[in-house]
C-alpha cells in the first residue's frame, strides 16, 4: 500500500513539470591524433548543483534545472583539461578534452547556487554554501543553520548563551558532525563544538538526512553535517570578517594563504572574540548572555603532485572562558566556563591518472579538550555549587580503497577504521571515566544500472572492547523519473553510539536538581551503548513556474531506538539518568517549497511536523511527548538582490507549543501538573552591499525583530539555593531583539561573478 501512495504521488508530480530543455551528446578525450569516449567524466549545469555522469560510448545526457537555452556546461574528467560550453540554442554537443599537462587542482564552480538539494547524491542531502549562512548574523556554525529549515536551532539554558541544533526531533549529540568527513564534533565538546568552528573559516555544508555511508563510521543516528573548511589551495588569498553587536559583542575572523611554489600551499586562520558588557534586559538580576573571551588559531598545509599523491595537515588550538550568573547582588551565584581544544587531522591519498575510478586514501584525527565548569556561589562553602571537570582525548584512522567492478556501473569502497577514546567526567561525587577502543572494517557497493537509478548498500562490522562486535547496515535507493525532473528516495540503517552522561546535557546542572544515575550491574557506572534503527522516503519535483524553476520537497524519517540514555526531568528537584530500552520513536515529516521568483529574488517556505514520544515512568509507562521539542513549525524564506551587489534577506519562523517537563507535587506525589510553551514567531532579516569591483561587503541586520521573549525564562531567580531553581527550562528566546553589522574583505585568485 505505501509503495502504491509513493508511486502515485510521484506521477501525479510528473505532470506539474514542463518547458525544460534536455541536452545530449558525446565527451571525448584527445589522446594523440585518437579521440576516446571518457566513460566517467562530469557534467555539470553551471551556477546549479545538476549534473550526470557520462556514460557507455562517451554519452550523456542531461535535463537543464537552473537554466535555459543559452545555460552553459561544464565537462570534467580526471586528467584533462576542465572546459565550459555555451549552449546557445543547441540541444546536441560533441566535445572534445584536451590533456592536462599536469595533475591541477579541481576549482570551485562560479556562480553557484548557495542552497539546494543534491541531485546526484542518492541520500537526502542538502548543500549549503558560504553565501547561504552569510545570510544571517553566524558568527560561528551553532548559529549558521537560521535558514536551512531542516535544523532546529535553539538556545539551551538561560546563562550559558549556548545554542543546540537539533534534527528530525532528535537531540545534536545523534547527528553525526565531521570535519572534511572526519569526525569533528563528539564525545566531551558535543555541547560547545559547534560554536568552535567559525562560520567565516567554512566554504560549505552538507547536510544528510537519515544515517549517511558507512565508510564515515556507524555513529550516525539523525543525519549528519559534514563542515568543508577554506582550503590552502582556495580562491580567498586573504579574509577578514568583522562582526560586532549589541552588548560589545566582537568578533575577528583573520585568514591568509600562501603558495610554497607549485605543489604546496598553506594557510593561516586567526580568531578573537569577546562579549565584554554586562545586559539583564528581564531585570532578574541574571546575565542575559555571559561575558566571554576567544582566542582561536588554524594552521592548513596542502600538497599534491604530478603522480597523483595528495595530503594536507591541519592543527587547531582553541581557547575560551565565559562568565555568566547574578548580577546585582551580594555573593551571586555565577557560572564560570574554561575550555581548551586541540585538534589535529591530515589526510593522505592516491588518485590514478589513467583509471580515475580507482583511489586509496587515508584520514587521521586527534582531538584534546580540557573543560571545567563551575556552578555556584562566588563566595564560601555551599550545597549549591558544585564543578564539572571534564578530561578527553579521541584518535581516529581511517583506510579506504575505491575501485570497480569491471565498469562504473558497479563502484565499491572497502576499507578499516580504528576510533579510540580516553574521557573522564566528575560531577556531584560521580566519577566516570570511559576507555574505549573501536575497530571496524567496511564495504559499500554502488549499483547504477542507468542514468537515473542508483542504488547503495553499506554494511561495517565493529568491535569495540566494552560492548563487543556489533554489525551497521545502511542501505539508499535513488530513482529518477520525468527525466530527472522527479526523484525518490528510500533508505534505511541502523546506527550506535556511546553516550557522555555528563558533557551532552552540561546546561542541566544549573539548577538545584539532584543527580541520580541508575545503571546496568554488569557494566561500569556510564558505560552503555545506545542502538537505533531508521527508515526514511522522500520525493522532490522540479518544474517550471513562470518559467522559473521551482521544487517540492516532502520527506519522511522514522527513527526507533532499541536502547538509550534516558535524561529524566519529569520529577521536581531530581535529573535522573537511566538506561532505556524500546523507548524513544521519532516521526518526522517535512515540505519544502522553493521558488525562483524573478532572476535575483529567491523564496524558500517549509512545514515540519514532529511526533517524538518516549516512556516516562512517571507516567505509568504510557507514551508521552518528549520535552521542548515543537511539533509543528512553519519557515518563509526571501531573498533579494539586484545587479549593484545590494542584497536583502528575512527569514520568519513560527513555532508550534513544546511541552515542559511536567513535575510530581509534594503534597500529592501521584498529581502531574502539565505545562505547554506559548506559540510563537520569529523574524530576523539583514541588509548586506557587495562593493562593485571591489573585494569589500558590510551588512547590518537584526535578530528577533518583534522582540519576542520567554517570560521567566529561570525559575526561582531570586533563590538559588532554593529547591525550585533551574536554569535550563527554555523553550523560547531568552533576550529580544538584537542589531549587528559588520564587513567582509577578501581578496580572490578571481573575482566572483553574479
């Protein structure tokens, strides 16, 4: 039956889309005086992420999204010269590629689009450009994510200034983050990760839906955000991104690159931030955002040469401290943070000029953190305070071997991981420390049978010396109809994970609740390993409207955990931590409408829908909804800009009620008092001027603008000490509005066009 209502509703889509143009045609490579079909090589619409592959015989042939007629094409092939065609009117082409004299780096397409989903990716992946998160005030990727509807972005306490992401209703910590597809954010920086990264350093996103490959590991529960970062062998020669706020708030984003002659390259990244003013807007004597101070430094280095080696090493070092709590009064209780990060990765590969199908290649990571965090009073002894000391390190190897089965109709990665961890957490008397080492081995296979069908399945095997072997399975289908203007999606897997009780849920403890973990006898206080299965479908329809393009996008994920790590804030006074098995299904289901209105006006509007439920025994074992999640939230979207680079963007989100950790009375224990958020909008919207000609862009903007705020946001402000205090009951924004500019100079190898 559900087979039938996909089918159905994708040939009903079929007839919404007309009037776009198909081209064919041959690629050959000149070998000599010999011309030979280059099965294998790219074809790709420019300024829109539309491509196909060549196939048998050197043909190809391909549905134009983004364009029209006089659209151009871009035709690459590993060891030949990359060359555009303009189509001007033809619908058939025979090109011809020259041969590289030497091994060169791929460029970046100009004239991009900034947000969309990919067309030639088979699991629901969604890209977002610089240009898209340069849209909203993102000083760092924990506020990059305002415009991409399928991310919840929200603040998690009233002290800290945090904020969380959170996808297919699920929390941050499920959605695997990886740097250049190398683990970036996990274990103990999980809560501040995102806000380590900053935005101006990113040249992109992607975004997937769903468990991705396994060749990326098996952690992987609600999508994963893979961050590619400003390479040494990139366009900007030099940046400096200024940013400043209300409150002082400033932020510094340096990066300058240099060629080491004709096979190296590096680059250099610099970071201040700082939040020096003191703002209690509510007047309830609490900090609305900490005073803080950052100091962040990258160091890239690339390489590559004539025989096809390719590397590049990395190391970062981050330091930050913020300060949060009461204002105003006689021994306040304060929050004081200290984080210290060092991260290295390199990589390492091989491509082979004459079979471009085949590669080896090689990742490595290491990553430190120190972080203490103390709550409570600034002076003398007391129950209240209490510090959370965290200590980790996580290294991490990957092997892959790419190749074919006699053609590229048939692909396989094969290859080895090792992930080991070190981490220690100590909070209220509990001391929990985790050594865990995990090796795997994987294979994937890639079926495409024609231009428009493709099929992936993945399977790892992985062993891990607390929890044993343990086997992740993951499977997408991609099939396109109309021509490629239709595309359906299926997919499922399973993935796992090892959770840190403490470091994921830090925002918790500034409250007067006691802790209390429950665990398993049979293994160590916090050793457990959370298990999930998930399923997923969607159908996106492209056409013409107006002769714009435009699509539809529906998608539906259903997420089933078999075990998981419970965090339970049902009863007044007490965070309880407990193994769940059977618990948590997340259903969520998501339309997206996407419109070009005119060249330079652009629409975007959603619908996102949440059915998250889990067992609370609080209340009997019955289903109920998971907390400060919304179940419905609308999304609009415009953009515009004209030819003299002035750019406009506002962005309005409506959400729906989230139900509040209900709570058990002293007089009755067996009365539940039920609470529900308040509905409520959220616009925010930037003006920005490209200069003409020049390599200068100042913007100014406002968050909030209808200066919403939750009421309260802590309870029992005026008694810390008191049994009802907590800090973490947020459902809203915490402060109104708020205004920012700012400006971006950057010299390029090549000015970008529009």
């Amino acid at each position: 039956m559900k087979k039938t209502i996909i089918w159905l509703i994708a040939m009903t889509c079929v007839h919404w889309a007309h009037g776009q143009q198909t081209v064919t045609g041959y690629v050959y490579g000149l070998s000599g005086k010999q011309k030979l079909p280059l099965e294998g090589a790219t074809v790709t619409e420019n300024n829109c992420p539309n491509g196909t592959i060549v196939g048998e015989n050197g043909y190809f042939e391909i549905t134009l999204n983004c364009g029209d007629e006089n659209a151009r094409l871009i035709f690459q092939y590993v060891g030949y010269q990359r060359d555009t065609i303009g189509l001007e009117g033809r619908k058939a082409l025979v090109v011809e590629l020259i041969p590289s004299k030497e091994l060169g780096v791929v460029e970046i397409n100009k004239r991009r689009k900034s947000y969309g989903i990919s067309s030639m990716d088979p699991k629901t992946t969604l890209i977002l450009r610089e240009q898209e998160f340069q849209k909203a005030a993102c000083c760092n990727l924990s506020e990059s994510f305002e415009n991409a509807p399928a991310i919840d972005v929200a603040f998690t306490d009233a002290v800290t200034g945090t904020k969380q992401i959170k996808m297919l209703g699920l929390d941050g910590f499920y959605t695997t983050i990886s740097r250049e597809f190398m683990p970036a954010v996990r274990g103990l920086n999980t809560f501040y990760g995102l806000s380590f990264i900053p935005a101006a350093w990113v040249d992109g996103i992607q975004i997937t839906k769903g468990a991705g490959s396994v060749v990326n590991g098996y952690e992987s529960m609600a999508g994963q955000i893979n961050i590619e970062m400003k390479k040494p062998f990139g366009r900007d020669q030099f940046m400096i991104d200024q940013f400043v706020a209300e409150s002082g708030r400033t932020e510094t984003d340096v990066m300058i690159r240099k060629d080491l002659g004709r096979f190296v390259a590096t680059s250099l990244f610099g970071r201040f931030a700082t939040r020096p003013l003191e703002m209690d807007r509510n007047d309830d004597n609490f900090l609305d955002n900490p005073t803080s101070t950052q100091y962040q430094f990258m160091n890239r280095w690339q390489f590559y040469n004539k025989k096809g080696y390719e590397g590049q090493l990395n190391v970062s070092v981050n330091n930050d401290t913020k300060q949060g709590g009461q204002v105003n009064v006689i021994n306040p209780y304060i929050v004081d943070i200290a984080n210290q990060q060092l991260d290295v990765w390199a990589k390492l590969g091989k491509s082979f000029k004459d079979k471009p199908y085949k590669s080896f290649g090689s990742q490595y990571a290491f990553n430190t953190i120190n972080s203490t965090t103390n709550y409570g009073f600034s002076e003398g002894p007391n129950t209240a305070n209490r510090t959370l000391d965290m200590r980790g390190q996580t290294a991490y190897a990957n092997f892959m071997y790419q190749s074919i089965f006699g053609n590229t109709n048939h692909e396989f990665k094969t290859g080895a991981s090792i992930m080991a961890d070190w981490m220690e957490e100590s909070l209220d008397g509990f001391n929990l420390s985790r050594e865990e080492q995990v090796i795997g081995a994987y294979f994937e296979y890639t079926f495409k049978p024609d231009t428009f069908t493709t099929v992936v399945m993945g399977a790892r095997v992985d062993n891990s010396n607390l929890f044993g072997f343990f086997p992740t399975l993951r499977m997408h289908i991609k099939k396109e109809l109309n021509k490629g203007n239709t595309s359906i999606r299926l997919s499922g897997g399973n993935g796992y994970r090892t959770p840190n009780f403490f470091g994921q849920h830090q925002h918790m403890f500034i409250s007067s609740r006691r802790i209390i973990i429950t665990h398993s006898k049979c293994r160590a206080l916090g050793d457990m390993q959370e298990r999930s299965w998930y399923y997923d479908g969607s159908l996106q329809q492209k056409f013409k409207l107006s002769y714009m393009p435009a699509s539809i996008e529906m998608d539906f994920f259903r997420t089933q955990f078999q075990n998981e790590l419970l965090v339970n804030r049902e009863t007044e006074g007490q965070i309880v931590m407990s193994e769940l098995q059977n618990g948590t299904i997340a259903n969520s289901f998501q339309t997206q409408f996407d419109l070009k209105i005119q060249r330079r006006v652009e629409l975007r509007m959603a619908y996102r829908m949440f059915d998250v439920t889990t067992i609370f025994p609080e209340y009997g074992g019955d289903r109920m909804e998971k907390p400060f999640i919304a179940k419905h939230r609308g999304f609009v979207n415009l953009t515009m800009s004209n030819r003299k680079k002035w750019q406009w963007n506002i962005t309005g989100q409506l959400y729906g009620r989230q139900r509040i950790p209900g709570y058990t009375t002293g007089i009755n224990p067996e009365t539940v008092l039920m609470n529900f958020s308040n509905v409520f909008p959220l616009v925010s919207t930037q003006l920005s001027k490209r200069m003409v000609n020049k390599p200068f862009e100042w913007y100014v903007g406002l968050e909030n603008v209808l200066n919403y705020r939750q009421q309260n946001p802590i309870l029992n402000a005026d008694n810390p000490i008191g049994p009802g205090f907590d800090a973490a009951m947020v459902w809203g924004p915490v402060f109104g509005r708020m205004a920012y500019a700012g400006f971006r100079y950057r010299l390029k190898i090549t000015e970008d066009e529009e």
